[in-house]
C-alpha cells in the first residue's frame, strides 16, 4: 500500500535532519499523494476565532468540522462570506460535537486546528498529537504551566509541525522591531513596558446562582470538558468564558501572546527570574478588572537583565515625557508595546504594527539595517506550508509558544497571591516555586473524571 503523507514525514525526519520530497513518479502508484499535495484538515471550534481559523485552513481540504454548539456550526455553515467553493466544501465535511469522536473516527485527518475556550487546548491538542496530527492551536497554546511544558515535549518527541495562533508573529512589525534591536538601534534594554486595553468581558465577578436550562443545541459536558462541573449558564459561553479562572486565562492570556511576544522574541527572554502582580478584586470563580504585572529576568549572553511590566484594565505605563509629545497616543486603542534602551526606545501597537523610534529625531536619523528574518505569509499559512516542506514553524509548541505561554500564565499564578506580600521566585527546571510552596498547586489542575491528558 501507498505510505501516508505522515509516515512519509515521520521516516524522512527520522532518516535526515531536513526533508527531501520525492517525486511522486519515484515512489509510484496512481493513487499515491505526494507531500507537498492537499492536507486534509479537521477544525475543532467554527465560531470566534475559529471562524477565521476554518477560512485559513481551507486553502487545504477541509474534511471535518467540530463544535460543541450546533448555533455556531450553523452560523458558521450559513455565512454569506463563504465562496460557494468553499461553502460546499464545508457542507460536505463530517460534523460532530466532540472532538475526541472527530480523532478517532477520521483516520485520514493530516492536521487540525483547535479554536475552543482555553480549558481544552491541552486535551485536544495532547490527542491529536498522540494520534500523529500537525497541531495549529490558538493562543493562549493551555490553560496550565504543566499543560505548556507537556505539550511542548509531546511535540517535540512526535516531531510534528506545531504552531500556535498568535497572528501577529508573522507581522512585519514583530520583525523589524527585533532587526532593530539586534541592530544595537536603542542600545542595551533593561526595561520594556506592556498594555492591553483587556478586559473588555466580565471579571471581578462571582459566579451565577441561577441554574437555566442547558439548550438543545449545546452539549454543555463535552464544552466544559475536563473543568469542574457546573450548572450551565449563558455566562461562561460563548464568549464570556475568558474572565472566569476554570475556563480562561484572563486578560495576559488573551493578548499576551501578541504583546508580551514582541519582547520574548527581540529580547530573547527565556524564563523569567522572579514574577509579582497587584491588582484589583479578584474573587474564588473569576480574575481582577484590573492588574498589574512584574516579571525580572536574568543577563542572557550579552543581554543585559530586564524587568517587563504587564499592565490591563485601563491602567497605562508612565509616558516617556522626554521622548514622546503631548497629545500622541501611545500604541493603539488595544494596546501596545514600550522597550527602553540605554539609546532611545521603541514603541509599537498591539500586534507589534507600526514600530517607531523614539525620540522622533532618532527615528529620522536611523539607518535600517538589512531584513535578515523571512518574512511570513500568515501566522496559518507558514504551519500548512512547514507541513509539507518538512520544516519547523516559527512558533511551535517544543522550543517557542510552549516557554512564551508558561511565561504569560506566571503571571496568573502571582495574581492568586496578589495580597501575600511575597516576590514568586520560579524554578523551570522543578516548575516550582522554591521560595514560596503555596504556589506550587496553581501550576496545574485537576481533570474532571472522564478527561486527561
């Protein structure tokens, strides 16, 4: 029998440390399907982002379709911005509920795209990958620590093509803001400043006590999944999910994965030393309106130590008065990003768009070195061709958005002891807190019975 497009990859990797793609006269039969020809792509989640995320993935075949609520596969299926093409392809796709029914009955899945409410990145993602499945996976990649680190070892050992949903990686911005630094543009940073206009749903809030009547169209066990059971209420689905603790991971996991990406990247982070957080009311079920996070990092080569400071809910960072005019709005309206340098600083909006210089003059006067990293065709579009090229994406799970993610939800366990009067001190390699064990229970969770990894 012909070899599938993934024991191709698997034995080419095994054999070499780059793929070579054979012609398809070479390894023969008429019904053979060569690398570099159309994947068959399953997507778990059609409605928020995962709308978009179904549109990117069916440049490919896309052969299943997955969500919890059939109101969302029924708006995604009818939208009139679907070219009849691609609107009857999706017609024709397997439609089911759980994703788990979706792996193991479409054997001929190559990849899937994972567009659910943060509780089940991991469990959806962990199966396919164990199932052999490329994984493209929306930000932020898990709800845990643990879950990142799983993953990205999952990944690693199964040498598949895995990325994470953070668009504004493959932004030019994200690459000029790091060929300037690189450049010695602002000189050495020790400080960089991060804010997002997040939360823009409910948080500071307790639970419901009402207890509605789950609809017909919701299969409310299979979209809680391995989170502590709970009535239905129209208040975790289907958007407002991101600001409660068993379903989200608040605010730095909804934009820290654009935002706290730009500096991860350019600053080469790695893990951070010490992390601490102040913030207003945060209750047992949901996270603060507002917060404020610190995180210090030690010298990386010839980097010096930096301390980046996360700010949400409205709060800003102090204004370069020096540097920037009266009047100027800094970032955009979603947010934005502030490096400082012993030179001048940097200056970029939410998704690292529109870098400049500052003060302006320095902007005026700076030479642009050469563009010395490729530049991307979409943040979707770059995993479906390392796909068939063989090649690694620019954020897999192994050695790039598993360490980001574990740095953003850092921050959500320092948010938990915001009023202990303590500095977290985190060890990576134990993935504890040595200095202060209380903590160490929030670096995971425990599954509902019925869910694991």
């Amino acid at each position: 029998m012909s070899p599938t497009r993934r024991d191709f990859l698997g034995t080419a990797a095994a054999a070499a440390a780059g793929l070579v793609i054979v012609p398809r006269k070479v390894l023969g039969g008429r019904g053979y399907q060569a690398p570099s020809d159309t994947l068959n792509i399953g997507c778990v989640g059609v409605g928020g982002k995962g709308f978009s995320d179904v549109q990117a993935a069916s440049k490919e075949n896309v052969i299943a379709l997955c969500d919890a609520d059939d109101t969302m596969m029924a708006r995604f299926l009818s939208a009139e911005q679907h070219p009849p093409e691609k609107k009857a392809m999706y017609e024709r796709a397997a439609k089911y509920r759980d994703f788990r029914k979706m792996l193991w009955a479409e054997k001929g899945l190559d990849a899937i795209t994972i567009s659910t409410p943060d509780h089940t990145h991991a469990v959806a993602a962990m199966m396919a990958l164990k199932l052999g499945k490329h994984v493209f996976l929306q930000k932020p990649l898990t709800h845990t620590i643990k879950e990142a680190r799983l993953l990205a070892e999952e990944a690693k050992a199964r040498n598949l093509v895995t990325q994470m949903g953070n668009q504004g990686h493959a932004k030019e911005g994200a690459r000029l803001i790091c060929e300037w630094i690189w450049d010695g543009a602002i000189g050495d940073v020790a400080e960089v400043h991060v804010w997002t206009n997040r939360p823009i749903w409910p948080q500071g809030i307790e639970a419901p006590k009402e207890i509605p009547s789950v609809p017909p169209t919701l299969d409310w066990d299979v979209w809680l999944g391995p989170a502590p059971w709970r009535p239905y209420h129209p208040a975790y689905t289907p958007f407002t999910w991101r600001g409660w603790w068993d379903f989200g991971t608040g605010a730095v996991g909804d934009m820290g994965a654009h935002l706290i990406d730009q500096p991860y990247w350019a600053l080469n982070l790695g893990p951070p030393a010490t992390i601490q957080a102040s913030a207003t009311k945060l209750t047992k079920d949901s996270y603060p309106l507002a917060e404020i996070i610190t995180y210090t990092f030690p010298a990386r080569g010839k980097m010096p130590p930096v301390t980046l400071t996360w700010y949400d809910g409205g709060i800003m960072p102090p204004r370069p008065f020096a540097a920037i005019e009266n009047g100027r709005m800094m970032g955009d309206d979603g947010g934005g990003v502030l490096f400082v340098g012993k030179k001048g600083m940097i200056i970029c909006s939410t998704y690292g768009d529109n870098p400049r210089l500052l003060p302006e003059q320095l902007m005026k006067d700076y030479k642009r070195p050469e563009k010395t990293i490729p530049r991307s065709p979409g943040i979707a579009e770059e995993w479906l061709a390392a796909i068939k090229e063989g090649k690694k994406s620019t954020t897999d799970f192994a050695e790039y958005s598993g360490p980001l993610t574990e740095l953003m939800l850092l921050g959500n366990v320092a948010l938990r002891f915001k009023d202990a009067k303590v500095v977290l001190q985190w060890d990576p390699a134990k993935m504890e807190f040595p200095n202060f064990p209380e903590a160490n229970k929030y670096v995971h969770k425990e599954y509902r019975p019925g869910w694991t990894l």
